[in-house]
C-alpha cells in the first residue's frame, strides 16, 4: 500500500491543506469527526482521490480491559464513511480502575506507556486480535513518546514490537518524533531501535517537532521538525523505504508555505536514506493470543496505581522517577485544561484569564472518570457549587451555560447532571 506524502488534516488546516501540491493523503483523528457530518472540506479531498486515514486515540489497547465494543463499532463506522484503506491506533492505555481492581475508574486524558513486560504483551496481543477482528480494515499500531520509564522491564522497544507483530500480524506505524522523545527521556537509542523493528511491517512513519525543557523533551506537535528527527527519518528510509511518511501539527498552526517547506525537508530526508524498496508485510498465520485473567489483573493494579498517582495524587509505587512522575502529572492536567477550552470554548470566555489556574486547581483534586465534556460540565458545576466565580456576572452566565447543557432534570441524570440539580437547590 503506497501512500506517499501527507499531512495531519486539522480544521485550522483546511484552506492551506485543500491548496498544496503534491499532497497525497491526510490523516484524522477518528474522534474528531462524525461519519454522518463529514467536515465539507474534507469530503472535497476525497473527492479529489485524497486518500483519508483514520487515526484513533482512545482505544487504548495497552490497557488491561478487553477493548470496548462500542468503541470498536465507532471507529469501524469511521472507517467506513472515509472510505479508508486501513485505521490506526497507539501501543498504550488510556484508562484504569474499573472492575478488574474493584476500584473508581480513572481516564488519563492522554496516551500512556505500557511496561515492556510479558504480561502487557500477552494483554496488548489479545487486545489487539479483538481489535483486528472488528474492524473491516488492516490495523496498524503507533509507538508512543513517553515522559517515563517502567521499573524492572523486560524488553526493549524494539524487542516488544517485534514480538507483538510476529504474534499478531499488525501492522506498524513509527513515529521518528516519537523515537527522538524517547531518546532524550529514556535514554533509548533510536538507531538500535530501527534495528530491531520489524520494518517489514511498516505501514507509514509519522513526523512532528516538539521541545526541550530542564532535560525533558516534549512531543508537542506545535513546532517545527528539528534536524535531528529528520536525522532519524533518514536512519529508517536507509534501511526501507516508507510507503507513507506523514507531518503531524496539532497546535501554533504555520502558513501554507512553512507547512510546505517542512514537507519539502520531509521529502529530502526520505531522498538522503536512499533504502531499499518497501517489503511486503510477511504472510503470517498468528495463533489467537490468549491473556490469562491472573496477566490481565496484574496488568490492571500495576496501570491503576501508576495512573492514580499521577491523576489523583496516591502514593507513587516504588521503581518510579519521581522528577519524570511529576512531569508527567503536570503534563496531564495542563493537557486536560486545554482540551476541555477547545471541547467548550465557552468556558475560557467566561472565565477570562482565570480559567487555566481555575482549572488546575479543579483537577488537582477530582481526576477525570469520563469524557473531556463530562469532565467540562462537572468544573463548571464545582465552581458554582463554590460560589465562583467572584463576579456576579460571570457567575450567572457560567450557570446560564451550565444549565443548557445539564439542566436540572436531564433525561439521563450522570454525576455532572446530579451535582447540577444539588447546586440549584443550594441556590434556590
């Protein structure tokens, strides 16, 4: 399957996107689209013979629960209204708690590593064989940047990776970005790495920048390529030609001719590692993987402590960074601040410049159990429960857009809806 060049398509994006030349594919984040309501501007690019991938970020197939079936129907409905020749997700978990530890459920918000370990592998391997088997299209998996390490692993990267493949017959999306994160974070070798990747089962290679801050660097997708991941992009086409290689931008969105030239500098790093043409997947018979429940409950306590500490402020478990935990908690509640602005932009409005510390001191105490809109009802909910904000207008319209969306008697009463209707009767 040949590829070519892409871009991550971003509604931001569009105008600039729909103009390039030479713009083979694009990419979407499957959550953000509805398979009825297709963006026009992307249903134009497709018309146009623009090859549109899928990419899923809430699977999270690295977690200890088998997949969710809804979740797999949402993504395969997807699949289908963008007429899309394969669908990606991430070697990661999302979520933990639940019933395999008789505990609160817990969402990260965000994609976290799982632990090179025989257990995660067996999980992650059954997981993905459900995944494979409910989606009408090739899946491929995407290696994750990651903030820190796992005590008393047992694999390398690439030893994991391979194994999964061989085991499952999935396919591989590489992040060279990714690589370079973990590089800097982990002290992972990206070269090493390539070498033991199953590069044979290369489905494309993402591309992104990021930043480097007190030894840290963070994959942020909101700056340009530096020269070192294009470094790495030409270490992996010297050793296979990619049949897609694809830049990613979710944030500080260029003009057309920035994102032009970094596709241009894109293009030149594949043209310098000069590698073989592509291998063809090998023709593999995988024997369904089989988790046992006793690998699954261990999976689901070690990512349950790991994610209530960093959410929810438990003890940390021992073997842990604690400098790189913490990095990664405040990671995880500035990330939630800002995808709760974008999922309700009203709320930043109201709250002016409050909003983000408003927000921080939110989540320091109450970790996210649902969804961001969920997650954006119950803050608006706890402020007014709290009497704020101070001024009396704000207040009122913040309560004005609380109830719009909750109301005090919605037909499907949640957590959010529940402490609405306490809150007007405290008010009455």
């Amino acid at each position: 399957m040949r590829l070519g060049a892409g871009i991550g398509w971003r509604p931001e994006i569009a105008d600039a996107v729909a103009g390039m030349a030479g713009i083979d594919w694009v990419e979407v984040v499957a959550e953000n689209i509805c398979p009825g309501h297709l963006p026009e501007p992307l249903v134009r690019l497709r018309e146009r013979g623009v090859t549109v991938v899928p990419h899923g970020v809430s699977l999270g197939l690295g977690g200890a629960e088998r997949p969710d079936q809804g979740r797999l129907r949402a993504l395969a409905e997807r699949v289908e209204a963008l007429g899309a020749p394969l669908v990606t997700e991430h070697i990661a978990f999302v979520r933990a708690g639940g019933p395999l530890t008789a505990s609160a459920p817990l969402e990260a918000g965000h994609l976290l590593p799982v632990p090179r370990t025989r257990d995660a592998l067996d999980v992650l391997c059954e997981n993905v064989a459900i995944a494979q088997e409910a989606l009408p299209v090739p899946l491929a998996l995407e290696n994750i940047a990651a903030l820190f390490s796992w005590p008393d692993e047992e694999m390398t990267e690439g030893e994991f990776l391979a194994e999964l493949v061989e085991r499952t017959g999935v396919r591989l999306l590489i992040d060279v970005a990714n690589l370079h994160t973990n590089h800097v974070n982990r002290g992972e070798d990206p070269a090493e790495a390539l070498d033991r990747l199953p590069l044979e089962a290369l489905a494309y290679v993402h591309v992104a920048g990021g930043f480097e801050r007190d030894g840290v660097w963070h994959d942020s997708h909101a700056h340009p390529v530096p020269p070192v991941v294009l470094d790495i992009l030409t270490g992996l086409a010297s050793r296979v030609t990619p049949p897609g290689v694809l830049l990613e931008r979710d944030e500080n969105f260029p003009g057309p001719a920035e994102l032009e030239r970094e596709l241009a500098d894109i293009g030149e790093a594949v043209r310098k590692g000069g590698g073989p043409a592509h291998t063809p997947p090998k023709e593999t018979l995988p024997v369904p993987p089989d988790a046992s429940a006793e690998a699954r409950q261990r999976v689901a306590v070690a990512q349950t402590a790991v994610l209530s500490a960093l959410v929810a402020r438990t003890p940390l478990p021992e073997g842990f960074d604690r400098g790189r935990m913490g990095v990664q908690a405040r990671s995880l509640a500035a990330k939630r601040a800002d995808v709760v602005a974008k999922v309700a932009p009203e709320l930043p409005v109201i709250l002016g410049a409050g909003y983000r510390e408003a927000f921080l001191g939110y989540a320091r105490t109450r970790p996210m159990r649902g969804g961001y809109r969920q997650d954006a009802l119950e803050f608006a909910a706890q402020l007014l429960k709290t009497g704020r904000p101070a001024d009396a207008r704000a207040r009122r319209r913040l309560r004005e857009w609380w109830l719009d969306r909750a109301g005090p008697a919605p037909r499907t009463p949640g957590p959010a809806a529940r402490l609405a209707r306490r809150v007007l009767s405290a008010r009455r």
